[in-house]
C-alpha cells in the first residue's frame, strides 16, 4: 500500500493518519500501551476507496478529514462515526471543477476551522468545509487534454483508456500556507503551474518560468513554505510522467521571483522527488523523500545525506516531523509507516562534535509509560508493529572505537548520586543508541538469554529492577578516561493520578523489598553455593583413590548436609520430577526470593499506597527474611566452620560456596 499522506496531532501518544492505495484511509497510534505493540486492531478506517490525504483537525482530534480518488472528500466524527462529504460543487449549469486523483488538502496553521482544498481552483472554508470560497480563478493552464497528444498522436473517440483511470487534467497538486502569514498561499499544478499570492488568493502569480532548468509542463510535487521567513519557500518537481527522471528541488527567498537549486548529493538515480520538508526547530535542516529513500541535509539544501540504517530502499512519499517528540515520520509507498524517534542528534551534530572523542547529546523527557499485554494473540494470524523503545533514548557519539577490552559504560543517577542503573554501550564509530527502561539494575544476576529476553519485552526475562520514579536524574557515559553527562528528566504516565503521600509510601516500600530481594538473592548463592560444593565433595570421597574421610567426619558433613538442605528450602523453590505437570502433590510455601519478588511485583504493578493484606505480607516477610539470614550467618560460622576445621585437619579439601548459577524464576 501506500502512504501518501502522514499527520499528527498532539495527544499523548500522538497519532498518525494516512491513505494507503486500494485500502482506504487510516488512522492509527504512533505507539499503544501495550507490550504486543501497534496491532492491526489499533488501526481505524475513516474513508473508503483509495485513501489519500487525511488530516486531523488539531483543535478537535474528534474530526477527521480524508479524501479518496478524485476529490472525494469527507470530515468524520469519531464520536458519532458519522462521516459529511464536503467536497466542493460546482453550481448548476457550470462546468464540473476538476480534482487530482490525489487532491491535497491542508489545514490552516493559523486557525484550525479553515481548510484549504485543490482542485482546478483554490477552496477555502472556514467553517470546516460546510461551505467554500474559490481563491482567484483556475490556477492551472486549463488546457484541454483532448488536445495533447499520446505518444506522439493525438487521442480520438476510440482510443482506450485514453485517460489512464485518471478522470481529470490539469488540477491542482500541492498547497501549503505560510506558517508565518495567512496571507501567504503556494499552489502547485500537474501541468507544471507553480502559483503564489501574497494577499491570501486575491491575486496569484505564475512563477514556473522563473525556476532554472525544469521543463515547462512539469508537474509540481511539492511547495513548502518556510516558517522562518515569509518570501522563503522549497518546491519539488517530478517529470517521470515524462521520461525525465532529473532531480528537481529549489528554494527562493523572494516570494519565487529568484530560485537556486537545492539538490546538490541527491544523485539522479534517486528517481524522482516526492516531498521536502523544514525542520521545525532549524531552518538548516531538510528532509527529502525520494523515488529509493530518504535523505537529509544539514545546511539547507547544499549537501544531502541518504538516511540508511535499518531503512529500506523505497519511495519515501511524504515526510513529517512530529514538533514535540522531534520524531521522524516517513510515509512510504508499499512498506508502511516508518519512524525515527527523537532527531537530536540529527538536530546538533556538527564540526564540534565530530572532533570530539566522545559526546552524549541531551536526552529528552522520558514518560513511564503502563505496558500491559491485554491483546495477545487472538487468532493464528497475529501481526503487531513495533512500539518506540519504553524509556530514555541516550544517544552518544564516537570517534574511534574503544580497544577490544574496554567497555562504553552507561551509568543512571539519582539526584542524590547513587547509581540506580549500569549498562554497556554499544562500541561502534559513529552515533550510538542505547535506550534505559526506566528500571533499577535486577536484584538478581540475569543470564545473557535473560537479558536479551528483557530487551526483547519477553515476560520471563527473570526479575527486573523497579520503576524508576518521576524524576531528574543523571546520564554519565565513559569510554577509557573520558566522562560526559546529561540531564534527564522521567515524566510520569499521564494516565497516572496519586498523592504525593500515597507515592511515597509505595516507593518506600518498593525500595525496601528490592534491598530484600538483594539480600535474598545473596542467600541463595551462599546455599546454591555450599550445597553444590558439599554434595560435590561427598561425592569425590566415593570415588576409587580419594584421600580417606574419617567416618565422624562424614556424619558431621551429613548434618551440615540436612541443614543445609532446610536451608535451602527457604531460598530455592523445590525440583519438579521429569514430566511432572500441575500443582505439587505436598504444599509448602514459596521460597522467600519468590516471596518477596511476587510482593515487590505487586506493589510496583498497581500505582498506589500498599493495601492492608500487602503491608502485612510485607512484615511477614521482613521478619522471616530476618530469621532466616540469622539463621544461615549462624550457619556459616559455625555448621560450616567446623566442618571446615575438621576437614583441615584431616588434610581434606575445604567446602567453599561455588558461584551458583543466576536465579532463573521470574517473581
């Protein structure tokens, strides 16, 4: 399919809407709330047929405009569902007024009830599109198409498919209205007309003739008025339709009266020019979307870059820039919609930087989003796109790469300094991005299959850190000897509603069971551990040859062994037999890790003060954890030490605690 047109508005998170060919007109979540993604479920037809541009109205995201094929256009209600047509008509006795197989459409930036509509005329409503006024007269050449010849011979009655499906000709093709002044329209037209009026449609200029080099007659992809200057503008051209593939993109800073070409780095083999767009932050940054990818460029035009990455090579049709998330949005024909998120790095990368060893730019706000995987899979089809990374992006820069065993550290710090998150960073020249979850390192020591399981959102990626609470925190990045730093800030969900002494409640008691389950998990290595070098160590004294054990010895080493495995029942959950399934035929409760893993879960799940069962789970648990690492401290010094003593002196090995394995149970 094919995206020809994306926009936004400025809910949280922010939506997209776009035409996809054959398929109607969509509208659909930049990112959901849940872990499955943005699924097709997500997404909602607001018009029929071949869907084209679809704008939402930004003062009222309840409204909807979208036109398919020919000038069909309609304003939705989402509340109600209900959909107007609201395409202009032309008056009883007058000819039809022609419309583009894909009429654009724009709202006003300078007040949301005024639209702008293309056709063979300009239309303006200012009430939504209920009634219209013509701007001027036919913007384009008027000419009749029976009288252009087809390949070379004009057309008759009896030429088939002499129109090719497209119904009208010469018609509108693009509209943009200055940002700074209403006053100030461009109109450009499939028959190569480029118009511009500085009274806002009173009077219109013809200024094609006036930008070098382009064939007369070609049509005009995209006019783009600047936000920075009134007379400043950008404007595409593509000639295909002609068999001229040449690169067409300028800039004038006169209201069009001068052009100079913009496409130096835009090879020709790029196709054609669909759409360029202004950074709405920096006037030096463009984007342009060609017949094969995106490109970008730094100094307004002089240079351009090819956007690579993980980006397919496809026809980029329309570009937008979401203003408060710096995110890119690309529109492309057959591969979806496609988005880069948070330009910064794009925004102020220079000579500066690029000299410099290392460099952390500034991380924007990072919102603690609710993830809830409430959908899951419905059917045996089950498609769900991508969410943006859930925490903060931290994007850095790097010269040279690190030596083989040097690491790039990541390190998150609260206002008070203490570390609540370490990371490794990628190593690779150039801008690297790692993003944090928003959670404290795991209270436990995750395996390389859990970690990326986490990474991947996978629910048994074993125990993770708590939430980190809204706040401002600190991100250092080293690599050898050089340290840089940035701010940042967690926002919390703004679904979220709690007093700040409910909050506080919930993060104390949060924090206190992440120092449990800490100390728990310490307790289970120190069993894991001695009990794996103990059960390894009566076994070698079986073995034919191994240094004789006196028999007090091993009944000592028996009872430590009997201990131990009580012990161990308080910290690791009991062994199920080969293809055992179901509940344990004897119960007893969980060990306390999981114990205290399950509570912290709950409390850190559900955005409010502990309930009454909670904190009293919560005291059960503190007090059992106490005794119970009393009881294997106690254990240590003494069972173990002696054991240790009497295999000293018989000149037997010692039991050490072995590095266990990583616990492997999700709370």
């Amino acid at each position: 399919g094919q995206f020809y047109e994306v926009s936004y508005d400025m809910q949280q998170p922010y939506t997209i809407c776009g035409g996809l060919q054959d398929n109607a007109a969509w509208c659909g979540p930049s990112r959901t709330s849940f872990v499955e993604g943005i699924t097709n479920g997500d997404w909602y037809r607001v018009v029929g047929g071949d869907g084209f541009y679809t704008v939402r109205d930004p003062a009222d995201p309840d409204t909807v405009y979208s036109e398919a094929q020919d000038g069909n256009l309609s304003r939705r209600n989402l509340r109600s569902s209900e959909a107007r047509s609201i395409q202009p008509r032309a008056k009883e006795g007058e000819p039809p007024y022609r419309f583009n197989w894909n009429t654009p459409l724009v709202i006003s930036a300078h007040e949301p009830t005024t639209i702008y509509y293309g056709g063979s005329y300009l239309f303006k409503s200012t009430d939504r599109g209920d009634t219209w006024t013509k701007l001027g007269g036919d913007l384009t050449t008027g000419v009749d198409r029976n009288t252009l010849p087809i390949l070379g011979k004009l057309p008759s009655k009896d030429t088939l498919s002499r129109n090719d499906g497209v119904e009208w000709y010469p018609t509108i093709t693009t509209i943009n209205e200055s940002p700074l002044s209403s006053a100030v329209l461009w109109v450009g037209t499939d028959d190569g007309n480029l118009q511009v009026t500085r009274d806002g449609g009173q009077t219109w200029k013809n200024v094609a003739d006036r930008v070098p080099g382009v064939p007369k007659g070609t049509y005009v992809s995209r006019a783009v008025a600047s936000k920075y200057a009134e007379g400043t503008a950008y404007v595409t051209f593509d000639g295909h339709r002609s068999s001229d593939f040449h690169v067409y993109a300028f800039t004038t800073t006169d209201f069009g009266e001068t052009w100079k070409p913009v496409s130096s780095g835009l090879p020709d083999n790029t196709g054609t020019l669909h759409v360029i767009r202004e950074h709405p932050q920096d006037p030096n940054i463009l984007f342009a979307g060609t017949e094969f990818g995106a490109y970008f460029s730094l100094d307004r035009g002089a240079n351009w870059h090819q956007l690579k990455m993980n980006f397919p090579t496809v026809p980029v049709d329309d570009i937008q820039i979401q203003p408060r998330e710096n995110d890119l949005i690309l529109g492309t024909h057959g591969r979806s919609i496609w988005i880069l998120d948070d330009l910064t790095p794009v925004l102020q990368f220079n000579e500066k930087i690029l000299a410099s060893g290392l460099h952390l730019f500034p991380i924007r706000p990072a919102i603690a989003w609710r993830m809830y995987a409430n959908k899951w899979y419905t059917g045996n089809q089950h498609f769900a796109g991508p969410n943006p990374p859930d925490g903060a992006l931290i994007s850095y820069y790097l010269k040279t790469k690190p030596d083989e065993k040097e690491k790039v550290k990541i390190t998150i710090l609260d206002k008070d300094g203490k570390t609540v998150r370490d990371m490794d960073g990628d190593k690779a020249v150039g801008i690297n991005r790692v993003n944090w979850d928003l959670r404290y390192n795991s209270p436990v020591e995750l395996t390389p299959e859990q970690r990326e399981a986490q990474a991947q959102g996978f629910f048994f990626g074993g125990a993770r850190g708590p939430r980190a609470e809204p706040s401002d925190y600190t991100v250092k990045v080293t690599a050898g000897k050089i340290e840089v730093t940035q701010p940042l800030k967690v926002e919390e969900d703004p679904r979220i509603q709690i007093t700040a002494p409910d909050r506080a409640a919930r993060h104390q008691a949060v924090m206190q069971l992440y120092e449990m389950a800490r100390t728990a998990e310490e307790g289970r290595k120190t069993v894991v551990g001695l009990d794996d070098s103990l059960k390894a160590a009566q076994e070698s004294w079986k073995k034919p040859g191994a240094p004789k054990v006196p028999e007090e010895i091993q009944k000592q080493a028996e009872a430590v062994a009997k201990k131990l495995e009580e012990l161990r029942d308080k910290f690791v959950p009991p062994k199920s037999p080969e293809g055992f399934a179901g509940a344990p035929l004897t119960y007893r409760p969980p060990p306390l890790p999981q114990r205290i893993g399950r509570l912290m879960f709950q409390i850190e799940g559900y955005t409010a003060a502990p309930d009454p069962p909670q904190n009293e789970e919560f005291s059960v648990l503190t007090k059992l954890l106490s005794e119970t690492m009393s009881a294997l401290h106690k254990f240590t010094d003494e069972d173990v030490a002696n054991l240790n003593k009497a295999l000293n002196d018989a000149g037997v090995p010692r039991i050490t605690a072995v590095e266990s394995a990583p616990a492997n149970r999700r709370p």
